[in-house]
C-alpha cells in the first residue's frame, strides 16, 4: 500500500564521468511504499542511479532529496542505515560465518564496535535474526556455513540481513543475476511481498523486463543516461520496449 509522502525527490540530476555523460538532467519523486523496477540497455546508468541513491555517487549537478533530507547530508552512519538498505548480485555476505553472524550484521550501525565485536562470540538480538531467518524460509540453517548454502538461499540471507535493519528504502543492484530462473522469481516474490509488508520503498535494477512487468508497479527506464519513460508497469508496450534496447545499425566498415 503506498502512500502520498514522497520519499525521493530527484531534480535535474547529472553525474559525469570525465567526458561521458553517466545521469544527464534526471528529474521524478517516488513514493514511500512504491516498488520501482529500473530497466535499460547495459551501460545506460542504472547502477550509478542506484549508487547515487545510495549516496555512495555524489551527483555533479542537481538535487537530490531523501526522506526529506537532502542527499549531502546523509553523512552520519546510523541515519544512512534507517533510511536506505542495500542488496546486489553479489550478496555481501562473510562466507565463513555461520548465517545468524551475517543476519546480525543489519544491526552493526545501531550496534557500535563493543557490542558488535561480542556478537562474534555470543550473537546479540538472536532472536530477533531467527524471527528474520523464519521469514525467508530458513531458520533452520542459521548456525550453517554461510559459503555451503546455494546462491538462492544465500541471498535470502541477505533478505533476513535486510529485515533486521530495516531500512526505509531499499535498493537492490541486479539482485538476481546470478540466479536461475526459478531461484531468480522466488527471491523476487519474497523481496518485494516483504517490503510491501514492511511499507518499504524498492528500487531495483533489472535485465529481465519480464521480471519487471511481474513484480513490480512501476517501471522507470534509462536510456544514454536519461529517463526514457516513466510508468505504471501495465502500461509498458512492446512498442516502447523495442524503442528501448534498440540497437544502432552498423555499417559495412564496423562503425556504428
């Protein structure tokens, strides 16, 4: 369920990198509780949108505000992780942990280094991360080798990880491209019903269009570094989508 407070405000954003344009002039506001599928060719700025959300990208020009406080700001460790949770293809896990260590460490910016530090010895909050764990299907492998559960299961993990920071926003790097298929749909399913449960914003970067169009409700598309369109995932055509990842005719000689 979504409701009217925008929790992201984007005005004329622009990121370069030497002399290639990465974000050219972005503007639009998203919703607290909205779930945003980002889609585009490969190198059209999708992950540099997700990482100037994240403000790990400082944008060169414009404006970006989140959950009213503007992006520049956000430079204080345990306001960063209330307001904004992070997932990728690569899951960020400790492989040699048990899974409840990596679950734990949702906690480490409310935690400070003592209590984190004792948590490797006697985990903290414990139930808590089982609660978690429960969620996505997998309290029984909580004290198990992190690096021994399969890449699906290992990204519930990050899932549980998620759910004991809970952030306001999420943002989540093409999180199931090393998945297959089946693994790739269950983690989507379980991503977004759990972030529609815990009012969250989702913003995800995605190659599937499919996938898209399936889980989420709205479709932002980036193209060259611009917003190429911006709708409800329904009104997506085949039409646009073709305009979308078209590719430029080459001629005879190789250049394109």
């Amino acid at each position: 369920m979504t409701s009217s407070t925008e929790i992201i405000e984007v005005k004329n954003l622009s990121k370069y990198y030497e002399r290639k344009i990465a974000l050219s002039s972005l503007s639009f506001s998203i919703k607290k509780g909205e779930l945003i599928a980002l889609i585009g060719p490969s190198g059209a700025g999708k992950t540099t949108l997700l990482n100037t959300f994240a403000t790990i990208v400082k944008p060169d020009e414009g404006r970006l505000v989140i959950a009213g406080i503007p992006s520049e700001k956000l430079t204080n460790r345990k306001t960063l992780a209330k307001k904004i949770g992070i997932i990728r293809q690569q899951f960020d896990l400790v492989g040699q942990l048990p899974v409840i260590h990596n679950v734990l460490s949702g906690r480490l910016a409310d935690w400070g280094l003592i209590k984190s530090l004792v948590s490797l010895i006697i985990p903290q909050e414990k139930q808590a991360a089982l609660k978690a764990l429960e969620r996505v299907g997998l309290a029984d492998k909580f004290m198990e080798q992190t690096s021994k559960l399969s890449g699906g299961e290992q990204q519930r993990v990050a899932l549980a990880r998620l759910l004991l920071q809970s952030p306001e926003i999420i943002l989540a790097d093409e999180p199931v491209a090393s998945l297959d298929p089946a693994r790739a749909e269950d983690i989507l399913s379980m991503l977004t019903k759990l972030a529609q449960e815990e009012n969250q914003t989702l913003i995800t970067s995605l190659h599937s269009v499919e996938y898209a169009r399936k889980y989420f409700t709205r479709i932002i598309a980036i193209k060259n570094g611009e917003v190429f369109f911006d709708l409800p995932a329904e009104k997506v055509s085949d039409l646009l989508l073709s305009d979308l990842y078209q590719l430029k005719e080459r001629s005879d000689n190789g250049e394109s």
